[in-house]
C-alpha cells in the first residue's frame, strides 16, 4: 500500500490528537503548520509557522491535508484555503469509533475515540465528533460543527453549521440546534435552540446578550 503523506494544519491540543488518529489509520503526517510564532514539533511532528508554508508544501508535490483547528470559523476558512490551492481533505478518524455502515461521513472530519455514529445519521464536511460522543440515529451534524467529549444525541436531532455543543451536552430527540450556535457544557437541550445563539443549563435556555 503507497502512503500519501499528510500536512496538518493546526498544531495545538487538537493537532496533537488529530496527529494521532492520522497515524492510527496508517497515515503518515509529514508536517504541522502553526501560527507565525509557532516552533518546535508537535506530538513528534515537525512544525512550520505560518500559513505560507501551505503552498510551498503543495508546491513540493503534497496533496493530502487535514484541518485540526478547534475554531469552527476559522476551520473552515482554512480549508476553503487549502482546496482553493489543490489540497484533498482527508479525515481523521479513530480505529476505535463505531461507525454504522449506513451513516455517511464527508470530508475533513475528525472522529475521536469511543465515539458512535448511528444508522442513517450524517456527518458533514469538517465537522468533529469528539471523544466518546455518541450521535444516534437519523442525526444530522452540520459542516464544521463540534460536538466535544461525551455529549449524547438522541436519534433525529440536527445540529447546524459551525454550531458548538460543549462537553457532555445532552439532547433529546428532533430537536434542531441552528447553526452559529453555542450550547454550554453540561446543558440538557429540550427544545429548539435559534440560530446565532449561547444556551446553558438543564435544561437548555438562551442567554441575554
Ligand atoms: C477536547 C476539548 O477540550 S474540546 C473543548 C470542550 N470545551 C467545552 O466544553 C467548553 C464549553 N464552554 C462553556 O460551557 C462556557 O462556559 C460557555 C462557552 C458556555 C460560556 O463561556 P463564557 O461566555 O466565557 O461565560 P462565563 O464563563 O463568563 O459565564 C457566564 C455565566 O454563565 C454561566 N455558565 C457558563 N457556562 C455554563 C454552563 N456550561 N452551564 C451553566 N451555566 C454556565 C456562568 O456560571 C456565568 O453565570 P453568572 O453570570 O451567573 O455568574
């Protein structure tokens, strides 16, 4: 089998574990872009500062790139960068996720450990299913959206774009979190969230800007 070596960009917490779910499934990860300031190696993966460095290395022949940015925005912004420029996403996904054959996955998404994907769910371009979450069935999962550690979806809920669930968010079935949203860690969400929104608590209630 040919390994086509992968650039990441990001080289944060993240990056670390996105490093590793990338070496997990056999892919080699050749370099971590950082920002301006950024030196030294991350999780053993050499680091190139700036955002320049994209091209050059899609210049020298890489095609294979993995976005690991917790931002939701700039997420995919820059993977809007890197395709403009020719890049493939690929995802980064652990051996040790339970995926149903009947969900479907886009591209550059990370699946961490422990998490599950239930029947006919959908898992959007760039989002992240963190570890443990657990996305049950007929789930809608926004593009770039993040649902942290050990949130809990039950079947039928959709989650919009760029939208954040904190860790350990609960939601019961059907409901629909807008995109732009954020939902606090430990909130149980009970009814719709709007769209642009920070909601909190059990249950779940938007918070007065
Ligand atoms: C692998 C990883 O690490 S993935 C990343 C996981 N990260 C997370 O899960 C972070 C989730 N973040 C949160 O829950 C944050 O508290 C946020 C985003 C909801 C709010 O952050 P901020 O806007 O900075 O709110 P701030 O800390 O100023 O708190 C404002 C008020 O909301 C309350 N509050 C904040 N978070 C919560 C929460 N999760 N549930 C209930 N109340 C909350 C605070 O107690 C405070 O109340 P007060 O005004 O009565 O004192």
């Amino acid at each position: 089998m040919t390994r086509t070596p992968v650039i990441v960009m990001g080289a944060g917490g993240h990056a670390k574990v996105c490093i590793e779910l990338l070496r997990a499934s056999g892919k080699q990860v050749d370099f971590a872009i950082g920002a301006d300031v950024d030196s030294g190696e991350c999780v053993g993966v050499p680091i190139l500062a700036g955002d320049a460095n994209l091209a050059r290395l899609r210049s020298e022949g890489y095609t294979s790139v993995f976005i690991a940015v917790g931002s939701n925005s700039l997420r995919e912004k820059l993977a809007g960068l890197a395709t403009e420029q020719g890049y493939i996403l690929v995802n980064a996904i652990s051996p040790n996720a339970t995926i149903s054959p009947t969900a479907s996955v886009g591209s550059g998404v990370a699946i961490m450990a422990g998490a599950v994907i239930n029947a006919d769910s959908t898992i959007a371009d760039l989002a992240i299913i963190n570890t443990g979450t657990t996305v049950d069935h007929d789930c809608r999962i926004g593009r770039a959206a993040h649902l942290a550690p050990q949130c809990a979806l039950a079947g039928n809920v959709l989650i919009g774009e760029r939208t954040f669930l904190g860790i350990g968010t609960k939601v019961i079935p059907n409901v629909i979190v807008e995109s732009d949203s954020i939902v606090g860690a430990g909130s149980v969400v009970i009814s719709n969230i709007g769209r642009g929104v920070t909601a909190l608590g059990v249950p779940a209630r938007s918070r007065l800007k």
